[in-house]
C-alpha cells in the first residue's frame, strides 16, 4: 500500500497508521503502547484485577489475570463445543397451520441470501459465524502451547490478528436480533426455542469471560517463555 493511499483511508477512518507502524516494527512483547496517546511502558506483572492506567491520558493499559491461562485454555474449548453445537441445532421451530420449519443458523444465512439479501446474509455470516469462530481458534492457537510452557511460532501476529478479530465478534448482537425476530414471530406462528439459540446464549457469555480476562496476561506469559 503506497503512502497516498494510506492517505486516503486514513481520512475515511479505515486505515490506522499505528497498525501499518506495527506490522514493521521490532517485536518487543516486554513493552507496552498505550491504544490512546502511543506512550510506550515496561510491562510488569498485575495482581488479580489489578489495572494499569496511561499516566498520560488515564486510558486502561492492562488489566490483572481473573483467570489464568488455563482457566482460559478451558473457556475457550467449551466455547468451541458450544459453538459447534449451536451451528448443528435449530435455532428455532416454527409451526404454522401444522406445518412445522426447523432452522439452523446457516440455513438462516442461506436463505436469506437467497432472498436477494446478499449484504445482510454477509454480515450475519461474518459476526455471528465466521468472527467468533476466529476468536476461538486464535484463542486455541496461543493458548495450548503457551500451557505446555512454549510459545508458539507466529504468536506476535496471531496476538495481533486476535485483537483484531475481537472487534467484529458480535455474537451478543445476532442473539440480541434472533430473540427480536422470535418476538414478532410469536404473533404469526407458534416458536419453539431451539438449542441452537439457548448454545449462542451460552457463548456470549464464554466469550464475554474469556474478553474480560485481557490479554496483558498471554502477552507476559509469552515473554517469559522461549520461542
């Protein structure tokens, strides 16, 4: 990507120089950089829900492990069994005039880009399945080695790329809009809730606990263990 381009999306919003200034910066994972203002810090370790703050803007550094890296080992396979689960489950039941329609989640992306509804079939696709999934398996990805006391090749960019991902993982949203859609459902045909749906549930909250824990903990472990 040449400079005017990065020009231009910056402008827009959709390109951060930081992350272009990062992917070709040395990796020094004993360090830390504020998101807010760039001021750079020694990482040290945090007690249990302890939080470090940028002296400079007060933005939050890092936050103490609530669990340890096996505790998040365990929420991220859980995840990954809930996760399946809720793809291979209806999410929901229909029965209308004796008709009965059982719909998974891909089934639901399906239709729905069959229908001409290409962006939202995208979109539901990419937050509700294909992000979440990300998570999960970047999350594996650093976590089983870094148990076994090793880092794993490639976790600078892994770490990176989880951050990222994070961002668009919006299972809560997709839950949030499947239970509005059942709502005004309920009126047309009778709903019976799925598996599928109560699995997504579960989920959000897997993930929601494994968000809370941060990252500032892998990152410390990580510097402490050979490549």
């Amino acid at each position: 990507m040449n400079a005017n381009t990065r020009r231009l999306l910056s402008g827009y919003g959709w390109f951060d120089h930081r992350e272009d200034l990062l992917a070709h910066a040395p990796v020094r994972p004993e360090l830390v950089v504020c998101d807010e203002c760039d001021a750079v810090y020694s990482r040290r370790p945090l007690a249990r829900n302890e939080v470090a703050r940028c002296t400079r803007c007060g933005s939050m550094l890092g936050r103490g492990p609530v669990l340890t890296v096996d505790g998040q080992l365990a929420l991220s396979l859980a995840a990954l069994l809930v996760f399946i689960t809720g793809n291979l489950s209806d999410i929901v039941t229909l029965n209308l005039g004796g008709a009965h329609s059982q719909v998974t989640l891909l089934e639901s992306i399906e239709s729905t880009w069959q229908t001409g509804q290409h962006v939202v079939a995208l979109l539901a696709g990419a937050t509700a399945f294909a992000f979440p999934l990300s998570v999960i398996l970047l999350r594996l990805y650093v976590l089983l080695p870094l148990t076994a006391g090793r880092r794993v090749s490639g976790f600078v960019p892994a770490m990176r790329a989880l951050r990222w991902v994070t961002r668009w993982s919006m299972v809560e949203v997709f839950l949030f809009g499947a239970l509005v859609a059942i709502v005004k459902s309920a009126g047309l045909a009778s709903v019976i809730l799925g598996v599928g749906l109560f699995s997504y549930a579960v989920l959000t909250f897997l993930l929601a606990a494994n968000q809370a824990a941060g990252l500032h903990g892998l990152w410390r472990r990580a510097s402490e263990l050979p490549s």
